[in-house]
C-alpha cells in the first residue's frame, strides 16, 4: 500500500520533470544521443536506476521534438531499427533556462517548508 | 492486469500493442518502434545474458508493458493539448459557412489536391514499374533483392506520404517506419512480406493516387478558376465603367441569353456573389477531401493493431505455456 502511494506521488512528480531532464542532458551533452543512450546515462547518474521508467522518456522525447526544443536524425543501427539522434535547438536552449528558474524557484519554495518542518512546529507551539 | 512478465522481445511488443488496443493506430506503431530500439539496444548491451534474462530486468528499467502504454497515451494528449491553437468556433450558420476561409487546414488540403497529381504520378510510375519488374525478374535470382528492395522503397515512401498528410490536414499519422526485425535472410523476409497484408495495400494506394490525384486536380483547378472568375467579374466591371480600360458589360455577354439579365447588368452582382458562394464550397471540400483522404490513407498505409511484426512459432508457443 504504501509502496504503490510512493510510486503514485513520484509518478506525479515527473510529470514536467521528464522533459526538464532531458532538455538538461542534451544541453550537456556535446553529442547528438539517441533514446537508450539517454536513458543510460539518466540511470548511471542515480547509481544504476533511473528515477523514471526508461520506456516514458521517448514520448516526451518526441513531444520536445514536435515542439522545435529538439531536432533529431536517423541513423542505421546493427542492433535494432534505425535510431534517431537528437539534438538541443536555440530555441530549447532559451526554454532551458526558463525552465530551469522555475525549478529552482519551485524547490526553494518546497524546501522552505520540507525542510525547517521539525524547527517551525517547534516554534509555533 | 495479471498476466505472466515478457520473456521475449516478441512477447514484450505484443503485451505493449494490447495495452495500447484502441489508442490511435500511428500512436501504437510509433511505441512499437521506440520499445523495440530499447529492448533490442539492451539486449545487445549484454551479450553474457539471455535475452529472457534482459527481459527479466525489463519492467524496472523501460517499465512493464502497461506502464509504457499509459506514459504514450498521457503524452500524446497533453501535446495534442498544448499544440491545438484554441479557435473560437462560430455560432451562426453563416459564420459557420464563412469560418472555413480562417481554417489553416482548408487552405493546406486545397493545396494537397494540387500536389496531389504529381504525387500520384510519382507514386503510379513507382509502383508499376517496380511490380512489374519485380515479376518480371523472379525468374532470376536478382528478383527477391530486387523485390526487398522495392518493398524498402515503398515503406520509406509510405511514411513521407504520411507526414505529408499529416502536414496538410492534420491527422496523426507514423513518425517511425515499422520494423520488419533483425534480418532472418532472403527467402525468409520475401515470404513474410508478401504475407504481410500491408505490403499490398500500400502498393494498391500508390496505383489508386493517380487517378484521385487526376480528380482532385482537376476539382481543384476547376473549382477556382470558375470561382475566381466569377468574384473578378462585378470588379472588372466596375472599372471598366470607371473608364480603366474599354470593355462595357455586353462585352462581356456578347451573345448571352436570357439578353434581359445579361444586356442590363441585372447578372454582374448575382455572378459574383455566386462566386464567392462556390469558393466557400470549394474550401469545404477541399477541408472535406482532406479529412477523408488522411482515413484512406491510414487504413491502406498504417499498420492495423492485429498485424504488425510477425510472431515467431516459438514465441506464440512459450506464450500459451505460460
């Protein structure tokens, strides 16, 4: 029960998370990545497991791709179907750094009540 | 949903195409195809380990099939959400019948009727020349490459039309080609494609474009020139009269009869409101022709849920054992 309240509340979480990360990775990156590339780099940054499921990354991959934040090319793979390599356009960049303000706003406000949580109830009482 | 985890790449994609079931056909072949990227790039990333043992691992690093299916679905109508330019939808008759020169994709599918004839040419020359030559080869052994060859052509040339269409009337339609699978040989992949129903209802929309693209060109021209015409004619007039040029309104209707509309200019605004009446029609068939074309052509083009990649006996086997 509580397990499946923990998934439900991060499932919640990534909804607009996903899209930041990404976005972040391949401003990073100074190479074009394709989809499973991503997902393990996502994964080997958090010690082996992604904080999302690998397979909700190539959605919303598509869906920045359809909003000009990514252009992407294929290429022939011997291991599967073509892949198709993305890349960050200005335009994702400047979005980018929009976003990233509001994260960082956003967990400066979560924070101030998460954190000083025990501290402020000792005060009010 | 309670049913056994996927043990096989197979296995995997036929659970994702069932969770998808009902979701729109270009949605499913596109989740298809980033599954299988995934799934065969994990597979190869581990050459020490079986690929059920990969499999295994699966629903904790791509996610289980159901969760996958919900993460298409939920994207897709957020995106359809956020991309839909909102449009204030007229109330009256007439400005529901007028509101068509304000939809972008009126425009965009008249322009698909023009192109429509040089697509469809291009299409009819490919398809007849490549089944003919194809029969005509078979004899030989160059026939079955040259026949996957032509199969490859027409599958990259299908998911151009579609991104065409779904350019010009806004229907969703694949963003990825479908996977036919790792090579498995000549005589394998011939045999599965001329199984494949898809493989001959693309090759007949190809023929059919020639002559659709022959009547929605000709509706197209016939329908503006006659419209256009019609509009310029009160305007012409008008400067005619002006002193613009010389031309006066039996000039125009030398000849006509019944002489009483004509010979008094009784018809000039009648002709160009009548005019203006068969271009409005003329953008609502077009609009029309667009929505019904982007159907025909995802059922002849897309692949329908129940087919897809072909199952290996093996995989259908070990999934009744379970």
């Amino acid at each position: 029960m509580d397990d499946s309240n923990e998934r439900k509340f991060q499932k919640e979480l990534n909804g607009g998370l996903v899209g930041l990360v990404l976005l972040a990775v391949l401003a990073e990156s100074t190479e074009d990545l394709y989809g499973y590339e991503i997902a393990k780099r996502l994964a080997s940054a958090n010690d082996g497991t992604s904080i999302f499921k690998e397979g909700t990354i190539y959605p919303v991959l598509r869906a920045l791709s359809a909003g000009n934040l990514l252009t992407s090319r294929i290429v022939p793979s011997y291991s599967g179907p073509p892949r198709r390599y993305y890349r960050i356009t200005e335009q994702g960049r400047s979005v980018l750094a929009e976003w990233k303000q509001i994260w960082a706003g956003t967990r400066d406000f979560v924070d101030r009540f998460t954190e000083t949580e025990q501290s402020d109830i000792g005060h009010s009482s | 949903m309670n049913r056994s985890a996927p043990r096989s790449i197979d296995q995997y994609l036929r659970q994702l195409r069932e969770e998808l079931g009902g979701a729109d056909s270009a949605l499913i072949q596109d989740a298809l195809y980033d599954a299988e990227e995934y799934l065969r790039a994990e597979v190869a990333a581990h050459p020490d380990k079986s690929e059920s043992d990969v499999l295994e691992l699966i629903a904790s690093t791509y996610g289980a099939p159901d969760e996958v299916a919900t993460a298409y679905r939920d994207t897709e109508v957020k995106v359809k959400a956020a991309m839909a330019t909102p449009r204030k939808e007229p109330h009256t008759a007439a400005g529901r019948f007028f509101g068509v020169f304000l939809d972008p994709r009126a425009y965009t599918s008249l322009f698909f009727m023009f192109l429509a004839l040089a697509t469809g040419i291009i299409y009819f020359v490919l398809a007849v020349t490549g089944l003919s030559l194809s029969v005509g080869l078979s004899v030989l052994i160059i026939g079955v490459p040259f026949f996957l060859m032509f199969m490859a052509v027409c599958r990259v040339v299908s998911l151009a039309e579609g991104r065409l269409i779904e350019a010009m009337t806004g229907a969703r339609m694949p963003r990825r080609p479908v996977y036919q699978g790792a090579a498995r040989g000549f005589w394998a992949r011939t045999g599965e494609m001329l199984k494949d129903r898809r493989t001959w209802t693309t090759i007949a929309y190809f023929l059919s474009m020639l002559p659709i693209g022959i009547v929605y060109f000709v509706l197209a021209v016939a329908g503006l020139s006659i419209s256009l015409t019609l509009i310029a004619l009160p305007i012409t007039v008008v400067l005619s009269q002006a002193g613009w040029f010389g031309m006066s309104a039996s000039e125009f209707f030398g000849t006509a009869q019944p002489e009483w509309i004509f010979n008094t200019g009784f018809a000039i605004p009648i002709l160009g409101v009548a005019g203006l009446l068969l271009l409005t029609s003329l953008m609502h068939l077009a609009r029309g022709i667009g929505r019904l074309h982007a159907m025909y052509a995802k059922s002849m083009l897309v692949a329908r849920v129940a087919s897809g990649p072909v199952e290996t006996e093996e995989s259908a086997a070990a999934l009744v054992a379970h």
